[in-house]
C-alpha cells in the first residue's frame, strides 16, 4: 500500500466551514495528524468531522477530476487548449488512458485519507461520553459516500487499510489487498449508510450538515447501482473477478425495489429540503446553499482561510482544495474584438473582458460541449428552461469596467454596439443558418472586429454562431457553475481568483430520478409516483422561467402544462438518461450515469463537432474507442509504487487492460 494509504491518518483539516445564513458553522484550526488517543476527545471527534466536510473540496471542483467525470461523454469533449489530462480521457485516438494519466488519482489517495480518518472517528469517539451517535454518524455517512465512488470508479478496493476490515490504522503498510465490488457494497456502503439513516437529525446539525435524508439519498442511489451491477445486461467486466451474486442473498429487483421505496421515503419526508420553484432558482449564483442542495463542497468569498484559495490574486487552477471546475469549460471570449471606428477598421477593441460574473470567468478551453448536447439533449429550448439555464449564449459588451473609454464600438455589419448590448450570440436553432455569412479564417478581409471566426446575419450587430457551428475553440459557456461575487464593485472584480462559489455535490431533485430509474427497472411504484409522474413532476418545474439569461431580462412563463404533455407516455432508461442530462449538464455525474446503466459506448461512442481553428462551422463525427476495460478507471500509478510486490502481484491488483 503506497503513501496515499499508509498515512491516510494524516489529513488536512484545514477548516470547512458551512456556510452561513444560521450561526452554526463548523469551525476548526489545522491539524496534520490525527491519533487514537486524539480522537478519544471531544476536539478530536469535531476536529475529525469537520475534516470530512473540508475533504469534499479536495475532490469536487477539482479541474483535472472534473474532467474524468464528464470529458469522453456525450455531454463534453476536449477543446482546443486541452492538454493530455482531457486528450487521454475522451478515448478519440488523441491520447492513452493509462494508471500513469488517468486524473482519477484525485479521487483515490483523499478518499481513502477520509475513510482512514472516517474509521478513527467511529471506533473511539464512542468513549467520549459527550458525543452523540448522531456525530458518529456523520462520520459513518462519509466512510460510505467514499468507498461508494471509489467502487463505482475502481472496482473492488481495500476495506483493510492495514490494520484490519474497516479499522483504523496507524501503522505503516506497504501491503493491499483488494475486495470484491459485492464486498465493498455489503460491508462498507449500505451497513454505515442504513446506520447513519438511524442515527442522524432530519434538520442539520450545521449549515450544509448531512441529515437523514442525504443518507437516503446515497443509500437509493447505491442500490440502485449496485443492482444494476448485479444485472450486468451488457456483461460489462468486473474486477477483483466476482461472481454476480449477492452475500445476502437478494437479486437485482430487490435491490431496485429498495432503491425505489427508500427515494419515494426521501421525497416524502423532505425535511429541510424541497425543490425549488424554477431552474433558474437552482443554479443562479447566491443561492448556492438554497433548499435543493443536500450536500456541496464549501466555498465563500467572505473569509480567505474558510474558501481554501486566494480570494484577489492570479491563481492557479488546482490544488489544496480549489475551486477551478468552471475554468475549464469557458472558452476565451476575451478574443472577441470590436471596431473603434464605424467603417469596421482600427485598432480592434475587446468589447468582451474578464470578468467574475456567472456568465464569464476566466477562460481555459479545455473541455467543450459536443454540437449532440445543444442540438439533442437540448433540442427543445422554448418550453424548457434548463437550456438557458445551463450556458451563457450571448455575450455582452463590459468594456467599460475595465477602463476602455469608448462610448460606442461597431461590431457585426459594422453596426453600432453600446456596453450591455450582445457582441456574440449562439443561436437556439439552425432556422437562421441559411442566412449567416461565416469568414474564411477569423476576420472578414478589411476587418478589425470579429477575431474568433464567428459569423453575421443582415440587420443584427452582434456576430452569430449557429448549434451545429460550435467548435473546439468557440462553444457556449457553462453558466450554472460559473464564476459569482458580490465584491466586484464597478469594475471586473477577481476573475483570476478560483471559483468562491460552493460546489454542488447533492440534490433533492435526484430522488425523482432514482426513483424513476429503479421503477423502469422493475419496482412496484405506489400511487402517484410513476415513473412518467416522477419525471413530470421535474419536467413541469423547468417549464417554469422566471429569468432569462439569453436576454439579461426578466421573462415570466408557465409551460409547465406543455411540458408534462410532451412527455412519452412510458418512460425508458434513455429517456431517463437524457432527463437527466438536462436537468444536471455538466455538473460531473454524466460519466457515473452511463457507466452505471452500461450505456457509455451506445450513447457516446460518437460525437460531432467543429475543428479548432477560428472560422471553422463544418462538424466532424469523431469515433471513440470505449472498450468494455474503460468502464473501471485504472488504479493509480502512485499506488502500485508504493506497494511492496512483485510486478506479478502489481500487475494483478491493477484493472485488465490497463497493465
């Protein structure tokens, strides 16, 4: 066992805290080394705990970690300023996934810190006589939600940290040995998640504190998938070789069956948790702690120290807990140029500037949207809100902010552009298309405006780029995580900082897709809640808008009624997937969504878009390679160094295919 193991007892509690609107919040001072004897205290039991929050943010907006979740899905592939950690992970011949490359080593070395940490908690701070089971239990929950992405990412992995199943350990160990998937499910996630079930508060103990209900979640969530393992329709291979069977002797449907009844329990009993009233209400920044969110990892502006990065410097992208996510998928907009002089020449103007604001940020171009997620998954962005709610389509003139003096820029047509109005517009549809008028390169001859190859239409001042026009090197930003202060001032504000918003993790609104899932799958629904009525009921909340982005304005409407119309009248797994797809873009459950239903290779085997070069609008279908060995991650090379082993006993322990 490599270092990432043996000193999993060693972990940051660089403080989380749970962020504000009640006085509760975890507060902590660093520590490097957590012991037996430190967590027979009531310091080290919250001191513990509190590191199983602040943990969250070592694996949640992690850029390279983020990639692995969505970059080689249909939902994402790599842009034009992808470096190999995005090339190797879309499987399209541009790199090689290897133990050595694979960026799920994020995952991996924090999760097993965390279940290390998770184990001590448990096994002393029982002898505290003023801790509760309920405190125990928080820790209970976050033993089970790592070893539950780790098993859905690995394989089988070690519930012996080197002092026995599930104990913590405190000695150095170069040894591992790995268990089985049905193992790691039976001993680890369900037993500490039905316990944390038992013993935790339905209100939390703390801002963002897990409750009852987020252990339901997890627990719906793990049954199902671990029924779909036990089902194997696509005879997808499993590793450490196991039999599909479970210890405890229930089958699939069984566990569908539960994953449904415990979601439907979840729904009913909501606690301090619901839906909220719009999409927009879900992802609009400052309401990142609303009623929906279940879990996150935590971030703030207000307190550099709690946010884990710097609040107003120039920041790099990962590390010590970052927030760097929404980089990735925000294309270079500052590019954009405007013409000072109303004939379309001079010295071209950036009409568009950095800025943090939800709709910009800083751009990195590493991961893009394929041209199938706006024109497919999003086909319909009329009735349905989640569109508008999910990407920034039309960018807007802010030169002013950053000092530019220019009270008029000429832009598309050489037409006038005054600051607020659209500079460039991805269009919803290809209705316009026969009319747009692309450059051959990035300018029209003669030009100083444009720069980034996008095209004009006749009457329109703002450049326009059609759905199937977007490329690796122009596409619409991620707007549901992008960039949000409040300190900006007047001016651009700190869009080199990291992301000081909270990374969303959790969701009350998944309880209806569990349970929709595991219906389809087989389980008897009660009255009311089948899977078209649980869909329906996430389908009625995004025809309702109360903001549009592509406008900058308000924009009241109810669809709700078309929407819940147009839905088929029986539900399948693709409909659910592409459900889903809608409702959770871009938030890094694509990859675990179509591993689990063995879907990946059907559903994103092919993709289409636009070569990276400014000018080019003719897609090109890429074909990926997603063999069967792809739907487990590799084990980390780290962690075959470090283990004491033979290469025979190395090369055993890694996943076939990735020796």
């Amino acid at each position: 066992m490599n270092h990432l193991l043996i000193k999993s007892l060693t972990v940051s509690a660089c403080a989380m805290l749970l962020f504000t609107r009640c006085k509760k919040v975890l507060e902590e001072e660093p520590r490097s080394t957590y012991t037996p004897d430190f967590f027979k205290t009531e310091k080290g039991v919250l001191g513990g705990i509190t590191s199983q929050y602040a943990h969250l943010r070592l694996i949640y907006g992690q850029p390279y970690y983020y990639n692995t979740l969505e970059t080689g899905t249909d939902e994402y592939t790599y842009a034009s300023s992808a470096d190999q950690n995005f090339k190797d992970v879309d499987l399209s011949g541009v790199g090689n996934l290897t133990a050595a490359s694979s960026r799920s080593d994020a995952l991996w070395g924090t999760a097993f810190s965390n279940i290390n940490t998770a184990s001590g908690i448990i096994e002393n701070g029982g002898a505290v006589p003023t801790i509760s089971a309920a405190l125990l239990a928080e820790a209970r929950f976050f033993r089970a939600f790592d070893y539950f992405l780790l098993v859905q990412t690995f394989g089988g992995v070690p519930l012996d940290l080197g002092a026995g199943e599930l104990k913590f350990n405190i000695s150095a160990s170069r040894k591992s040995v790995r268990n089985t998937v049905p193992e790691v499910y039976t001993k680890a996630v369900f037993p500490d998640l039905l316990q944390a079930i038992n013993d935790l508060p339905d209100a939390p103990r703390v801002t963002g504190g897990v409750t009852k209900n987020v252990a339901r979640l997890y627990l719906a969530k793990a049954y199902l998938t671990y029924g779909w393992w036990l089902q194997n329709p696509n005879n997808i291979p499993t590793y450490p070789a196991a039999n599909r069977t479970d210890p405890d002797n229930h089958d699939a449907a069984w566990y569908f069956q539960k994953a449904y009844d415990i979601a439907v329990q979840g729904i009913s009993n909501p606690g301090s948790y619901g839906l909220e009233s719009t999409f927009y209400d879900v992802h609009v920044g400052g309401n990142d702690r609303g009623k929906e969110e279940m879990l996150y990892a935590d971030h703030t502006q207000d307190n550099e120290f709690y946010n884990g990065a710097c609040l107003s410097c120039f920041d790099s992208e990962s590390g010590n807990g970052r927030n760097g996510a929404t980089w990735m998928v925000t294309f270079n907009y500052t590019g954009i140029r405007s013409a000072p002089n109303p004939t379309g020449d001079g010295a071209g103007v950036s009409p568009v500037q950095r800025e943090a604001a939800q709709s910009l940020g800083r751009p990195y171009t590493r991961m893009c949207p394929t041209i199938g997620a706006i024109t497919n998954t999003f086909a319909e962005k009329t009735l349905d809100s989640r569109y508008d709610g999910t990407f920034t389509t039309v960018f807007r003139g802010n030169w002013p902010k950053g000092g530019t003096t220019n009270a008029t820029l000429y832009n598309a047509n050489d037409m006038p552009v005054t600051p607020g109005q659209p500079i460039l517009s991805f269009l919803n549809d290809e209705s316009l298309t026969p009319g747009i008028t692309y450059p051959s390169g990035a300018s029209f001859p003669g030009k100083s405006s444009n720069a980034i190859g996008a095209g004009v239409l006749p009457g329109r001042a703002d450049f326009v780029i059609s759905p199937r026009g977007i490329s690796r090197i122009v596409f619409p930003n991620l707007w549901k995580i992008g960039e949000y202060r409040t300190d900006n001032g007047t001016g651009l504000g700190q869009p080199n900082a990291t992301s000081t918003r909270p990374f969303k993790i959790a969701k009350f609104s998944e309880f209806y897709f569990i349970a929709a899932e595991a219906a389809v799958k087989g389980a008897t629904p009660v009255a009311g809640k089948s899977a078209r009525e649980l869909i329906n009921v996430i389908r009625a909340r995004a025809g309702k808008w109360k903001f549009s982005n592509k406008d900058n304005a308000a924009f009241v409407a109810d669809n709700s009624a078309a929407m819940t119309a147009a839905t088929p009248a029986v539900i399948d797994i693709p409909y659910i997937l592409a459900e889903r797809s809608r409702e959770y873009f871009g938030e890094g459950m694509r990859w675990f969504d179509l591993v689990r239903t063995q879907t990946w290779s059907d559903i994103a085997g092919t993709y289409d878009i636009c070569a990276a070069t400014y000018g080019s609008h003719t897609p090109q279908t890429v074909t990926r390679t997603i063999d069967k060995k792809y739907y487990l991650r590799p084990i980390p090379q780290a962690q075959l160094d470090g283990m004491d082993a033979t290469a025979d006993e190395k090369a055993a322990y890694q996943n076939p295919g990735y020796q």
